[in-house]
C-alpha cells in the first residue's frame, strides 16, 4: 500500500468516526430516552458504514490484484 493511500484512509475514517460522534450527539440532543436515540442513529449510521467499509474492501482489493 502507498503511503498517499494510508493517509487517504486514515483521513477517511477519522472523518467518519467525527461524523458518527457528531450525529449521535445530533439525534441525543432532544430525545427522551434511550431508544429515541438509538434506533434513528443505527437506521443512518450503519448504511453509512457499510458503503465506507465496501469501498476499503474494493480499492484494498483493487491495489492487493496488481
């Protein structure tokens, strides 16, 4: 792996790890119980996760086939 791609990694999930932080504490704002909170951000999170993770695997996958 070169090392443009690690920092591109490392900046992608740091990004993704604020963002997630950022929207729970957006839906925890106002909500009343637990799972006022959690359910919405599980609905909007994970969907989020799956397609960075999905990309990772490919362009790992990609750079692992040369």
């Amino acid at each position: 792996m070169n090392t443009k791609l690690a920092i591109a990694f490392l900046l992608g999930f740091a990004s993704l790890i604020a963002g997630t932080v950022m929207v729970f504490l957006a839906f925890d704002r106002h909500s009343h119980s637990a799972s006022d909170t959690l359910r919405p951000f599980v609905i909007t999170m994970l969907p989020v996760w799956a397609i960075a993770l999905a990309g990772a695997k490919a362009l790992l996958g990609r750079q692992g086939g040369r």
